[in-house]
C-alpha cells in the first residue's frame, strides 16, 4: 500500500507544479488554493509511504515522478522544447527510479 500512496503523492506532485505555474506567482486565487491543497495531500501521502520505504527510495522516486511528470506537463501543455538532451535527462531521471526502486527491500 505504501508504493500506491508514494505514486498518489508523485501525481499530487505534478498537479501542483502544473497549478502553480497557473497561479501566476500566487496571485490567482483558485490555481494558488489547488496549489496549496495538493501540496498538502502529496506531502501528507508521502510521509505515511516513508513509514514502511526508505527516506532516500521515497523521497527520490517522489522527485521523480514530480520531475519526469512536470517534463511531460509542459512538453504537452505549455509546448516548451523538446530535443535530444532534454529527452537523454528524462530518461537518465527514470533510469534512476528504477534502480532506486530495484534496490529498496
């Protein structure tokens, strides 16, 4: 059950940059109370994963998934760049998430 709240916690992640991004420096209400919430829920699930996984398995794949989920955001939504390095970084990213998650008990 931890590994789902930690994944719940990522995409919560995600959310949250995505609604940040929106709020335009907190100073549009509903994208900065969407901000505030799901940071809320992502920090809160990823605690309760840290009961039974690693603080570094944990906390990495978290980042991950908040990094790798993000690329994807503003690849798809905001249309930023998409090319051979930035691609190399997001894989490299993923890489490290398995091995992270291929060596946690």
């Amino acid at each position: 059950m931890s590994w789902l709240y930690l994944l719940v916690a990522g995409a919560l992640e995600v959310v949250w940059a995505f609604s940040m991004k929106q709020s335009h420096g907190f100073t549009k209400l509903t994208p900065s109370l969407i901000t505030l919430v799901t940071m809320l829920g992502s920090f809160w699930l990823l605690a309760i994963a840290m009961r039974t996984i690693p603080l570094g398995t944990a906390y990495t794949i978290w980042t991950g998934i908040g990094a790798i989920g993000a690329f994807l955001v503003g690849i798809i939504v905001f249309a930023e760049p998409v090319n051979a390095m930035r691609i190399t970084a997001a894989v490299l990213i993923v890489t490290g998430l398995v091995l992270m998650k291929l060596s946690s008990a």
